[in-house]
C-alpha cells in the first residue's frame, strides 16, 4: 500500500515563494473549499507534476511556474511502502528530479526518462492513467474510466488486478521471439553455407584422390613430348648452324666484289673518256685539212700520223674495254652470289631462332608442368589434413542443425507462451475471474446512492446496463448526475478491488467539484454517508464551492488569494 503522508508547493502555478503544505495523515474527511482562482485545485496539477511530470489540468509544463517569480518551482511529496519512506522532489527553472529512498538520494539513471520509469515501474508500480482512475474523480479535464477506450480500460483493470507484468512478460516473449527468428535465419544461411563448403571440400579431396595421380601422369607424358620436342629443335638448329657456317664461308668467297665492281666501273668511265677524245681527234683530222682557228694547212703527213696514232691507241683501248666488260660480268655474277648467300644466311639464322623461341616455350611448360606436378604430389601428402577439414565442416553442420533445432524449438515454446500472455489467454482468464466481483461491487456502491440500475462490465469491458423499467442502456445515455453515481461506484470498486489485491492500493482519494453540479442534495447525502461509512482506510479530499457541507467534514482546508498569491488560509472548521 502507498500511504502518502505530506505534500508541499512553492512558485507552483498562483502560489508564491513560500511553501504551501498538505498534511494527508491529519484527517480522514477533508473539504477544500475557496473561491474561484483561489488555488483549492492546485493540489492536483502538484500531485501529478511531482508524481508524473504532468498536471492534471491541460496545462503546459512552462506555465506551472510562478509568473511573477518567474523561476524556483518545486513540489514535495512524502509517502511510504512497506515501512520504505520515500521523498520525491521535483522542480522547473531549475531543472530539479529527485528520489531520496529513507534518506538517501537514489542513484541517477542516465536521464530523467529513465529515472521517471524507475519511479512508475519499481516504486509506485502505477502509471498516471491507473493513479488518476483510483486516486481522483471529477474535474472538467478528467477522463472517468466509462469514456476510455477499451485498450485503455483494460491498462486500468490490469493495473488494478496486478497482471500487467504479463503484458511486460508478453513483450518480452515478443522481442525474444523476432531475435530467435533473426537467429534462426542466420543460423539457416550459416547451414547452407556450411554445406556448401562440404560438398566444395569432398570435390576438393575427390579431386585429389581420383584425379592427381592421372594427372601427374599426363603431365609427365606432355613433358617427355615437350622434351622429344625440344631435342628434335636442338637437331635441327645443329644442322642449320652447320648449313650457316658453310654459306658463310662461300660468302666470304665472294666478299668483295661490289667494291671491286665501283673501282672497275670507275675504270670503264675513265676508258669511255679516253675513247670519246680519241674519237673526236680521229673524227677532227679525218674531216679537216686546214685548222679552223688559225686557217692554216694542216701538214698531210702529220695529219696522217695523228689519225693512225689514233686508230692504234682506239684499238688498244677497245681491246682494253672488252678485257674491263669481261672482268665487271664476272664481279656482277660474284655481287649476285654474295647477295643470294646473305639472303640464305638471314634464312638460317631467322631459323636457328625461331627454334631456339619454341625451346624456351617449351621449357617454359616443362617448369609449370613440373610445378603442377609438386603441388599435386604435396597435396596427396597432405589429404588426411584435407579430410579433417572436412569432418571439421560436418561436425560444424551437425552442432549448426542442433542448435537450428533448438531455436526453433524455442520458438515453439516461446509462441505458446505468447499465445497464453495474450489479451484473450491467462489474462482473460484472470478478469474473468475477478469481473463478477467487481460488477457485484459497482452495483452494491450504486444501490447505496439509491441508483438501482443493473451495471455490469463484460470481458472486453463494455458496459450493459439495465434497469426495472428499461433495459439495455449506455453510460452516454444517462443524465451527468447518475454519470456521476456510476464514476463514484466504478471509483469505490476499483479502490477496493486494489486493497483486495493489494497492487496500486493507497490511502489518498480525491474528488474535484463531483457535488457542485452532478450530484443533486439526494445523492451528495448518500455519496457522503458512503465515504464516512463505507470507504476505509482513505484520507478523503474533496474539492467544492459549497461551504455548506462543512459539519460534514473532519477538516475543511480554505484557499484565497493573499497579494496576488494563492494561499491556505486555514485548516479547520473555524471561518
């Protein structure tokens, strides 16, 4: 049970820089009465702020300060738990959140949000929708438990039946379930993956074992022809090295000749010259008999003795010339076999490498066949390695299939699990259990408002209500007082529906305005012989414009505005 015990206020909304104080313990009926703006509401925004970080009002959070102080907003509460007292301090301008667990500051999470969930979920183990449906009723800004929507209806009746751990627990399964999912997909690629590797690994040794002795073999009998290839090339270039020796030879035979052929058609151009001048000599005195410079008689006999030397030397001369024409044909014929030689011995040594190139290509393959061969022969030698990679692939699938097993296993468990923690399985079983109660409840509360109507909650929590004269209403079609009655009674149910399972169970109930215009005098009456009679262990607080009621009452709590601040007047029956 949480027995809240003081809550105080300062720079909160209207209230001023001093702090205003509640004593919940002092009173088990209380009225707070005073006049509109007067600050008899504040209490709840303060609750809720300190308890939440929300007001109960639609209000924004900037506005819950002071605005003419303008900073220093902070709100107090004490309450205790199993012999645990708790101080909860909140603040705006500066930023304050503080949990003091008997005495000791609670260590901080990382942020607020995160210190926000401890206090909801470990220490008062309500949320604000739960807190408001069992602590406060009324007010224009109050949301009664017959205008939420199912799923909202249910959070409160799980809160109040304490299952909502299953809800949690639900969630949990959820997340575990999509994570084993995503395992079993991995694990699903990491088997075909691994079989993959097996079946490339068995080919890899069958490779090994059946085909690396046949390949050696063959290789072996394609290095013997690449030899037999290379011996039949070295043959050959022994016997054109030979053939190149001896053309060199006959070359160097005839090596020569075109220089002697330049020297001798040099000759022949000298002899040319020589018959020409003769020529023209002989040709001169054979025509003339008196010279033409000088028009003198040339002598007969000199003339004679000029052509006859000339005949002689024209016949020395040609003889001379068919001597150099024979001569120069037998240099040409010479030139033309240097030639023909130098042509065959480009022939032969063109040959001697080509054969030298197929040699070293061949060698060339000989070396990488031999490599194939080591390499081929060092994995025969090492096939047991091979093999326990293998087996180390197969033991690695059968421990993957296993474990694939298991999660999906796991699924399976987990996904009846699920199905039970759902809406409609243990849960449903449990309200099931507890709504006749609860509907025997909320009628017994309505027949002592004299509201004698049938109500009953069904397991999605809607409503049936009907009456003596009329059957089959709704909550909307009722008048806002007899809403109210059925608020009231919802409001004792669940109080006492949370002091039977002891989960969100508390002492404080607070009731906002519900007799300034729902109730008429009728009801306020039996609604008051109710709370002083029938609620237990509550410390009630209602909130009213009505200053009549106050003989009603334990204590009455007066607010006003004292220079411009809101302010407890008073705390007593006394005016």
């Amino acid at each position: 049970m949480i027995t809240f015990q003081k809550i105080r206020w300062k720079n909160f909304l209207s209230t001023g820089n001093q702090f205003t104080e509640i004593n919940f313990l002092e009173s088990n009926t209380n009225l707070i009465i005073g006049t509109n703006g007067a600050g008899k509401s504040t209490m709840l925004d303060a609750l809720t702020f300190v308890l939440f970080n929300k007001p109960f009002r639609k209000i924004n959070k900037p506005q819950l300060v002071n605005a003419t102080n303008e900073r220093d907003c902070l709100v107090e509460i004490e309450f205790e738990i199993n012999t645990r007292k708790y101080l909860v301090r909140r603040g705006i301008k500066p930023n304050v959140f503080d949990i003091i667990v008997d005495g000791k500051e609670l260590h901080r999470e990382a942020d607020d949000r995160a210190m926000q969930r401890v206090l909801e979920d470990n220490i008062l183990k309500v949320n604000y929708k739960s807190f408001t449906q069992i602590v406060i009723l009324g007010s224009s800004t109050f949301v009664p438990f017959m205008q939420l929507t199912s799923a909202n209806r249910r959070e409160v009746i799980e809160d109040l039946l304490d299952i909502r751990i299953f809800s949690l627990m639900n969630n949990i399964l959820k997340d575990k379930i999509r994570t084993q999912k995503e395992q079993v997909k991995s694990l699903d690629l990491k088997k075909d993956n691994l079989k993959d590797k097996m079946k490339m690994q068995q080919n890899f040794i069958d490779e090994l074992e059946n085909r690396g002795k046949e390949n050696i073999e063959g290789n072996k009998n394609k290095i013997t022809n690449l030899m037999s290839e290379v011996d039949g090339y070295l043959q050959e270039n022994i016997k054109l090295q030979e053939d190149l020796e001896n053309t060199t030879k006959q070359q160097e035979e005839v090596a020569g000749a075109r220089q002697k052929l330049s020297k001798l058609n040099t000759l022949r151009g000298k002899i040319s010259q020589k018959v020409s001048a003769i020529t023209k000599e002989h040709k001169f005195f054979m025509e003339n008999t008196v010279c033409p410079t000088c028009q003198q008689d040339i002598e007969e006999e000199f003339r004679v003795n000029r052509i006859s030397d000339a005949q002689n030397k024209a016949k020395e001369l040609k003889e001379g010339f068919d001597e150099l024409e024979s001569t120069i044909k037998f240099e040409q014929e010479r030139e033309r076999q240097f030639n023909a030689l130098s042509k065959e011995i480009t022939n032969l040594t063109h040959g001697i490498s080509q054969n030298n190139t197929r040699v070293s290509g061949n060698q060339r393959q000989i070396r990488d066949l031999e490599q194939e061969i080591q390499t081929i022969t060092e994995n025969l030698a090492n096939r047991n390695t091979e093999h326990e990679k293998l087996d180390e692939f197969k033991s690695n699938l059968a421990h993957t299939f296993a474990e694939l097993s298991d999660k999906k296993q796991e699924i399976v468990h987990h996904d009846f699990a699920y199905s039970l923690l759902k809406d409609d399985g243990v849960k449903t079983k449990i309200i099931r259990k507890y709504l006749p109660f609860i509907n025997q409840q909320v009628n017994r509360y309505l027949q002592m408002m004299d509201f004698y109507i049938n109500f009953h909650l069904d397991e999605e929590f809607k409503e049936t209500v009907k009456s003596p004269i009329h059957e089959d209403f709704s909550y909307s079609s009722f008048s806002e007082g007899e809403k109210m009655r059925i608020d009231l009674a919802l409001l004792f149910t669940w109080r006492e529906v949370a002091r039977v399972k002891n989960s969100v169970n508390t002492n404080l109930l607070i009731m906002d305005e519900v007799f300034d215009s729902s109730l008429d005098g009728f009801g306020t009456d039996e609604f008051l012989k109710i709370i002083r009679y029938v609620i237990k262990d509550a410390n009630i607080f209602v909130i009213s414009h009505k200053q009549d009621m106050r003989d009603k009452f334990e204590s009455v709590i007066m607010f006003d505005k004292v220079k411009g601040f809101s302010s407890k007047v008073s705390s007593d029956k006394e005016e």
